[in-house]
C-alpha cells in the first residue's frame, strides 16, 4: 500500500520531482531545487522510512516508486520529468520502467541499474551504536559513530538524521531497523519486463565508482535512448561539490525534453 510522501514544493511550471538517496531527505537537493525552481513546479520528495514521512517495514524498489506515483496521482499532475541520486536515482529508474507513460524525462545522479556490494555495512553498526546511547549533544553521536566510519563529510551527513525527542534526547529521524532489514532490496538492480524508452540521463561523478564502463549493457538495455555525463572533479556528492555545473548540466537537459 502506498505510503504518503512528505514533500516540499516550490516554482511554477512543469513538474519536476527530485528524489534523495539512502539516509538523505528531500532538502539534501535543495539547491538543485532552487535552480530550477525558476521554470519548473519542483516537488522535493521525503521518500519511507526517511525525512518525515511515514515509517513502514517494507522497504523495496516497487514500493518506493508506487509511492511517488501515488503522490502524483494526489496532486493532480498526470506526467512529470524525476531527478533521483543514488538511491533515489533507482526509484526513478523503477517508476520510469513501471509507468513508462507517466514520466516526460529521467536523470540519474550516480547510480546504475545494477546490484551493488554491501558497502554500508558500518554505517548500519555506526548508527546502532549511537541509538543504543543517550545523547545529549550531537559530537557525543560523532564520536561514537567515527568508531566505524572514517570519513568526516559522511559522518555530518548522516548525523543530519539525528532530532530530539520529547524527553530532549537525540534520536534518529530514519527508520533505521526497517532500512537495515531492506538493505538487500535497496542495493539490487531496479527491474522492468520492457525497457523505458524515453530520454534518460546519467550523471557521474569523476572520481565516484557508483557508475563505470562495465555498466554500459545493463543501462542501455532498460535505458536505451539514455546518454552520460561526467561532472570532472567530483565523486558521489556530484550536486554538493559541483553546484553550479550540476544544475546547468540537468537543466539543460529538462529544457530539451
């Protein structure tokens, strides 16, 4: 049953639905958002189990795409162009395969339709080992959480997770048991029985591994019509390192299709 997405609109226009990845919320593609907004209606999508919306066991691809169909379906737009990065970028894919006549246009921000190794396995220990914890201030939950994961700019993005319960302790705004028990479905391929032949990019990051050379057949066998760009000097966080470029780059392609 699809649950109902919290979201956050702005602009006027076409619309155009930008979707997060794993651990994010809609306004990790505020930026994103805010250069668009001048032509477009922008929808910015807290996907289950994330951001504020609802919290729910079943974590997978179809699910997460009737999701948002159902959010277009309650505001009335028939069609709409979807921007999803990393996790999100799969979601996309899935909707685009599974109501092909539903979306004008698809850009995947680093990621490819393929299954990927279990690459977050400290990060889910990291996170539990601060849920079992009373925290009162947010360098307490880095501390513990720098314990498994090394890299500082992760360690920021996912402590954007962390909110204050009634009780004035920090907890995780995720639904971070739903998400680990899905983990499996969240790193498989996003499937479909015809390909999607509408426009489709692919946005990569330089210096990120989520796309490579090896991917090619399995994206143009669902994406046929597809091409690639690659942002230079950037890894996954393609739209945070390289703002500017990143917008002119899916703007462009909005304003073609």
């Amino acid at each position: 049953m699809p649950v109902k997405l919290f979201a956050k609109t702005s602009g006027a226009g076409k619309p155009v639905i930008l979707i997060h990845g794993l651990f994010g919320a809609g306004d990790n593609l505020a930026v994103v958002a805010r250069a668009l907004a001048s032509y477009y209606c922008v929808h910015l999508l807290d996907l289950r189990n994330h951001g504020v919306s609802p919290h729910v066991d079943t974590m997978d691809y179809p699910s997460m795409a009737a999701d948002v169909l159902a959010y277009m379906d309650d505001n009335g737009f028939e069609k709409a162009a979807l921007l999803g990065h990393s996790m999100g970028g799969k979601v996309a894919m899935q909707l685009a395969l599974d109501a092909p006549e539903r979306v004008t246009g698809l850009i995947v921000a680093d990621i490819a339709p393929v299954e990927y190794p279990a690459w977050h396995d400290n990060v889910f220990i990291g996170m539990f080992a601060v849920a079992e914890q009373t925290i009162h201030q947010r360098r307490e939950a880095d501390q513990i959480l720098a314990k498994y994961v090394a890299e500082s700019g992760v360690r920021q993005f996912l402590l954007r997770n962390l909110v204050r319960n009634t009780e004035g302790r920090y907890v995780w705004r995720v639904n971070l048991s739903a998400i680990h028990d899905s983990y499996q479905n969240i790193r498989i391929a996003p499937a479909g029985d015809m390909p999607y032949g509408g426009p489709v990019l692919f946005v990569k990051g330089e210096h990120s591994d989520y796309i490579d050379c090896t991917h090619q057949k399995q994206v143009l066998s669902l994406f046929p019509a597809s091409q690639l760009k690659v942002i230079g000097g950037a890894g996954q966080w393609l739209h945070a390192a390289k703002p500017q470029l990143f917008n002119r780059v899916v703007s462009g392609f909005l304003h073609k299709n």
